[in-house]
C-alpha cells in the first residue's frame, strides 16, 4: 500500500487556474498495477470517504489484481466509518480495464478513481485537438458540464466520456469510461511537476437510492498516435448504444438526404421584436426558390411561435406573426414550392409564470443534490441580470413528456411540418426524478411510431442521442458517420452578424467566405433575420450558389 494523499505528487499551492480543493492532506492509499497507482473514493449524500488503509488488501489474480478494503475513513482520517470498496484490474495489451463496487450502510452519491503515473501534456476532450493547458487544472463533465454550468467549480462540457493526454509526438493516454448507460462522469486532471493526478468520478442516478453501486469498467490505453488513442472508445460506444450508419439509418426520410441547404428563418426575439413574420417568411422562401431547386432546401423556423423562450411551452402560432392562417399559408405555400420546414421547441425548457406551467411544475429539475436546477443562466433583457422565469424541464417525467409530445404532434397534425427542432436536447443533467435521455427516447419513439416520415433533430448531442436523432445543430465531427449538422441558429447572418433571436447579439460576418466551411457532413447554412433579405440579398445569393456548387447542383 502507498500512503499518498491528496496532496502527493501535485502542485500546492497551484500554479495556473484551480479548482477547490481540501486544506488539508486527505488520505488516497494507492496500489500500483502496470506502471499506474490507483486509489478509490466514495461520496455518500453527505461526506467524503476514503479506503481504510489498515483493512485494505491487495491480491494477484489470474486476470491481474484484485485490491478489497473493508471499512472506510472520513475527516481525512480521523474518523472510520463500515463500508467496502473491491477493484478488479486487469491488463489488455497496451491498456488497464478496471472496474469498482462500493457499499455502504446509506446511498452513494458517487466514486472516484484517483489515478497517478498519468504523464503531462497536451490534453483533450473526446478525441478533439489536443491544447496545451500548461499548470492549470483541467475539469471536464459529461454530459452537459456534468451538471455544473456555473460557478467556481464549473466543468467543460464533454459529449462522451474520453479524454487523451498527449505526452510526446508519438505518446498518446486514453481515458474513458466503457459505461453503456447515460451517467454522469467527471475528469479532473491536476498537474504535478512530472504527471497529473486524474480523478475519474463516476456519479450515481440521483434517482436511485443505491447503498451498493457497481461502477462501470474505466479503461487507460496508451497508443502511438490520437486516432488510435480514441478508437477504441468509439468502438465500444457504436456498439453499446447501437449507433446506425448514416447511409442506412432508417430515421432519416430521402428527402434529408438531398438537402444541399439549411435556411434558419428568425421569427420574434424574446423582447417581442420581429424579425420576419410568416408573410415575410414566406416572400423570402418565394425568392429563394427562384434561385435553387426548392425541394433541396429544409427551412428552420426558430421562435415561429412568439417571443423567444418567454412563450415556452404553449407552442402556438403567434399572433403578431400572423396567426394560425398566416403559419398553414407559410408552410403549406412553402411546401407547394418544395421546401422542407422545421419549426423550434424547446426539449427542457418551461415558463413558470404562464398558467399552464401548473400542469408541469412535479418535472422542474433538482439537481442530484436537490438543489433547484433552472434556466437561468441569459440575460434576455438585457438588464445585465440573468432571468430567473426559465424552469429546466425533465423529460423523464411523464407529465412534461405527455405535454411536449402533445405539442409537437398538433403542430405535425395541424400544419402538416416535416421536422421538429429540439433545442437543449443534448443538456442531459442527473437528477432526483427520472432519467432524461430514456424520457427524451420515448418523446421521439412515440413520434416516430405516430409519424415515421418526420424528422427528429437536436441542438447538440451526447453520445447517446445518436442512436435515434440523426441531424443537429452543433457539429461534431467524430459523429459524422452517424448524422449529419447544420450551423448554429446563433451563427451570424449576412451583413452585420446579427444572431437573430439567440442571445449573443452579433458575430463576424465574413464576406470573403460567406461564413461557410466545407466539412464533411455539415449542410450549408443561409440565416435571415430582420435585415438580410432587404439589405444583403446578393450576399444571401452568393451562399445559396456556393451550396449549390459544393452540392454539385
């Protein structure tokens, strides 16, 4: 047993961006396996708990190592406390595969592996290019930041749980967790002046009262370059979650297929500032199709259905855009010319302050530790203070589920759309009601079942999603093989940059490149907000004729 703590091999004090931490020397007894030193923690809903290093055991076995501890100690050690913890580890050629069960006499919030002998370096998230983040400490949380947008402590996102340390020009380490479920995982990369000291935290279902948690195998590889580092990682994850090839997904209608341009029509900002109403959407859709075949165009309607986010979850045809007529003229004139239309919801996101949100307020979301979970982190008004009137909605209970199904398929039966955009989609927070990814797969199953011949597309994803929703908002490259993106309805619109309804107000317009990249699997994207039409059309047309010419049109 190696007596380390959780100041052993680290910087202290920190030299670069830290995270909080103990005062003080917490135990971490270790054991070393294949060139690494694993040590174990456990959280319950109240404390930190460590292996007790005088009732812990380690034992060769065929496989490689077996290490037992049968009782815990917490108050960094001046305390003990029942409880037992078993790690089996065992070598496969080039990486360490090992999993860990821990039980206690009270549920278990989460367990940590602290793992040492990982070298420094370049460091990155699911397989994207490595950065070089010098002393800082690195904290990353899948999905969705982990739970954590804000605040001191606050993680990057991860779409799946990988990261690579890149050590040397051919020196690559892979971690990830080989969990076949949609569970929080945290990495934590803490730099010493030779190594980090990582801790690979999984954390249990808030939903779940567990006093015994069996964590998923964790794997550490080493590889010669950065696709080998990651592959083995997307291997498991295609067949865990049963990703379908794009070229035969049976989710995405022919009509997707051909679509060579994305066109993102800007209705009304939260203010109640309109950007195009449906008669003005209409007029423009007219104007596009005289410049490229109709039928090769799928139009996004972002807040077709009255101020941004304020108006969520009636989902209704504003009145001020023109009504329920003027949305059936849009979209049926728009399918007479050929477009495809894909109007906005919102797969989380409720008004407290309108009278139907007391149908749904047993879905708001607490947070793993109870604490209220809330939209609240845009300043829609611009008042330099964040909003506070935006619930975060869980679509594992049923009553949020029921009513945003219930939207969506009156919108389907009432106009006759061919997509549904569900924004937030890939914010997967653990929480203490119910599983949202299984909640957001029945939403699209009970779709899909009712209409199979219209789409389901998300904002951003995890890894999980790609096994039923085939197109997104945020591109990912590492999933292109399985789905196909579009740029983000914030991406700025010819002329001044203007990000329409989103809150981040102007980008970059970039003339010279229309702001397009060519990237495989990313369809072309042409926004329209109030502006664009009356004062940038040639501009609007040099886009719709560069997706033309990359489409081969």
């Amino acid at each position: 047993m190696l007596p380390l703590t959780s100041t052993s091999e680290v910087l202290v004090p920190p030299r670069g961006r830290a995270f909080q931490k103990f005062s003080f020397d917490f135990p971490e007894p270790s054991v070393e396996f294949a060139g690494l030193r694993f040590g174990f923690l456990v959280f319950s809903r109240e404390n930190a708990y460590a292996l007790d290093a005088r009732q812990m055991t380690a034992t060769q076995t065929d496989a490689g190592l077996e290490i037992m501890a049968t009782g815990l100690v917490w108050a960094g050690g001046q305390e003990r406390a029942p409880g037992r913890v078993s790690a089996r580890l065992r070598a496969e050629d080039d990486a360490v595969v090992w999993d860990v069960t821990a039980e206690m006499d009270q549920p278990i919030k989460a367990v940590t592996t602290v793992l040492r002998g990982v070298p420094r370096g370049k460091l990155s998230s699911g397989g994207a290019d490595p950065f070089d983040p010098k002393d800082n400490e690195v904290l990353w949380g899948y999905p969705f930041g982990g739970g954590d947008l804000f605040g001191g402590n606050t993680a990057g996102g991860m779409g799946t749980p990988l990261a690579v340390v890149q050590a040397g020009e051919q020196e690559f380490v892979g971690l990830s967790s080989l969990d076949d479920r949609v569970r929080t995982k945290r990495f934590y990369f803490q730099p010493g002046e030779r190594g980090y000291r990582v801790e690979l935290v999984h954390e249990v279902e808030g939903w779940l009262d567990q006093s015994r948690v069996q964590v998923p195998a964790w794997r550490v590889g080493r590889a010669a370059t950065l696709e080998a580092a990651v592959a083995p990682h997307y291997g498991h994850l295609e067949r865990a979650y049963r990703w379908p090839r794009w070229e035969t997904r049976g989710d995405v209608p022919a009509w997707l297929r051909r679509t060579a341009l994305v066109v993102t029509l800007h209705g009304m900002h939260y203010t109640g500032y309109v950007f195009n109403d449906y008669a003005r959407m209409l007029a423009i859709l007219e104007w596009i199709a005289t410049q490229m075949p109709a039928e090769r165009v799928l139009v996004f309607i972002s807040a077709w259905d009255g101020r941004y986010y304020w108006d969520y979850p009636t989902y209704r045809a504003a009145p001020r855009l023109g009504g329920e007529a003027g949305f059936r003229r849009l979209v049926q004139e728009g399918h007479r010319l050929g477009f495809r239309i894909m109007p906005m919801f919102g797969a989380n996101a409720a008004n407290r302050r309108l009278p139907n949100f007391t149908q749904l307020a047993d879905a708001a979301t607490a947070r793993v530790d109870g604490d209220r979970f809330d939209l609240n982190w845009v300043d829609w008004d611009n008042d330099r203070h964040q909003e506070g009137f935006g619930v975060y909605m869980n679509l594992g209970v049923a009553s949020w589920r029921r009513w945003l199904t219930a939207r969506i398929a009156d919108v389907i039966e009432r106009y006759g759309v061919d997509a549904y955009f569900l924004d937030i989609v890939g914010g997967w927070v653990n929480n203490t009601k119910a599983d949202m990814h299984e909640g957001t797969r029945r939403l699209v199953a009970d779709l899909r079942a009712r209409y199979p011949q219209v789409l389901a597309c998300g904002e951003f994803l995890y890894d999980a999603l790609l096994e039923f929703i085939p197109l997104y908002h945020v591109y990912t490259p590492r999933a292109v093989p399985f789905a196909r993106f579009f740029s983000h309805l914030s991406h700025p619109a010819p002329g001044r940059g203007s990000s329409g309804v989103h809150e981040s107000g102007f980008g970059r317009w970039d003339p010279a490149t229309l702001s397009l990249s060519k990237r495989d699997g990313l369809i072309p994207t042409l926004m329209v907000v109030d502006d664009t039409f009356t004062g940038y059309r040639e501009q609007m047309a040099a886009v719709i004729a560069q997706a033309k010419a990359w489409a081969g049109l």
